[in-house]
C-alpha cells in the first residue's frame, strides 16, 4: 500500500558499451519503472523530458515526474579563508588555479584538459592546472604529462579526502566540468558540478545537458571535445580578468532539494 518512486540518475540504454541483450534488459527496466511506479524522480532535464514522453507512450501521462537534479552538502563545501602561511595560499599564490574534480579517465576529458594547457605555455607563470582523483588512466596521464616537460604546470594530487576538498577549491579561480556530445553525457547529472557551485567561480564547460541547465551565464563555454577550442576561452579568460560568477549556489544545496522533495510529495500523494 506505499507509494513507490524510481529515481533514473542516467540513461543506461544510452551508454555505448551497454551493447546487444544487455542493452535490450535495461531498456525494459526503464520502461518497467514507468509501469510499475507511482512517480519518478529524474536527474537531469533531459530524463525529465525523456520520461514524460515514455510515459505518454505507455499510457501514463498523469505519472507525476520530478526534476531532481544532485546538490551540495552545506556543511562540505563553503569558501574557506585561507591564512597567508596555509599551504596552498604559498602554493598558488599569484596564479590562476584552473581546477577539476573527478575520475581521471580519457572519456571524463583528462587528456583534453591536459592538452589546452600545453597549448599555452605562455600563461605557465600564470595559470595552474589541478586535477584532484583517481581513475584507470591517472598513470598514463602522469606519464605524459612527464613526457612533456609539464610538471610544474599541470598537478595530479589524487584523491584527497572530501573534507579538504574546500580548501583546494577556496583557492581555484575556475572549474573545468568536460562533457562530451553523446546521450549518455545529456542524460547524466554531473554530480561535482554542485559541490563547484557555493565558491562562486567560473565554469569552463560545454552546452551540453546538465551544466548548460544550471549555470546560464556561470560558464564559460568550449565546444566538446576540442583542447584547442578549450585553450581559446582559457586565453580569453585572461584577457577579459573576470573571475566571479554568480552561480546562485542557494538554489542548489541538499537543504533546498529536501524542500522541493517534501513540496512535490505534499501536493502529489497526500491526498
């Protein structure tokens, strides 16, 4: 006698290694939650529409469906002020910390990232790149970067502990959020583009799904898939010295989705 709710977080029917009978499974799965459900919760804005559409198809358009995108956690991830003597501060002080947080793999944009900047070895007195996490292509990364002669330009730290993770971002001057032209990359909530959100800094990105929803005119736009194009908005970046943006991070923390969540239960199933 409960309610029931499915909550799509990405499009597995539209990730290109998911092939053959496996694919034709997790197409009868999304379509099963449709059926079998009393509402949907969807990640990005196009699973929304996505789902509002396969509903209609099967004869539930009045199947409510809620927008849900991810969120920061308040108490994760606010701007620190950082001392003189912090670490960091000595570290970066003077440069341009271009910083992104993820899993280290070729299909995230690593090589892409690390590419633009060896396009400007020129702005090596200025700019940092910063790419905190592990993934299956964090050594080949490394070795290129080695290769290269790129050592004091480009940071691979790993993984840092989540609680440190503000510090590095207190000291970031623009995130890099790479997304690529597929479905799967439409479909997909990029969930560290909300933890960026509260520090109030440019994203470099691309108009692809998620980040094109949220952050409007918060970005800074490549096309996906292009270091050069990437390099391009970096140099711009410098010349036009904007390094704000109003990313409107009170729209997007758990505290709020908590409420949006209890608003849409409220008026859908209490009744």
């Amino acid at each position: 006698g409960c309610r029931k709710l499915a909550e799509h977080s990405e499009l597995q029917s539209g990730i290109p290694d998911i092939k053959g009978f496996r694919k034709l499974t997790v197409l009868l799965f999304e379509y099963y939650s449709v059926w079998y459900s009393d509402g949907l919760l969807s990640a990005s804005k196009y699973l929304e529409d996505l789902y509002c559409t396969r509903a209609k198809r099967t004869g539930r358009s009045k199947l409510p469906v809620l927008y849900f995108p991810y969120a920061f956690s308040e108490n994760l991830h606010q701007p620190v002020r950082l001392g003189v003597d912090h670490p960091l501060n000595r570290k970066y002080q003077g440069k341009r910390v271009f910083l992104h947080l993820g899993t280290i793999t070729r299909n995230y944009g690593a090589f892409t990232m690390i590419r633009a900047f060896e396009q400007l070895p020129h702005l090596r007195d200025q700019a940092r790149l910063v790419l905190i996490g592990r993934g299956r292509h964090l050594e080949e990364a490394k070795s290129y970067i080695l290769s290269r002669k790129l050592t004091d330009y480009i940071e691979l730290p790993g993984f840092v502990e989540e609680e440190d993770i503000r510090y590095y971002f207190s000291v970031a001057s623009a995130f890099i959020s790479p997304m690529n032209d597929t479905v799967q990359d439409w479909a997909r909530c990029p969930s560290k583009l909300f933890m960026y959100l509260p520090y109030r800094k440019p994203v470099l990105t691309c108009r692809i799904g998620e980040p094109m929803t949220v952050l409007n005119g918060a970005a800074v736009y490549y096309k996906s898939g292009s270091a050069n194009d990437m390099a391009h908005q970096i140099e711009n970046m410098f010349t036009q010295n904007e390094w704000e943006a109003d990313s409107k991070p009170h729209l997007h923390s758990w505290n709020q989705r908590t409420k949006e969540f209890d608003s849409w239960i409220r008026s859908r199933f209490n009744k």
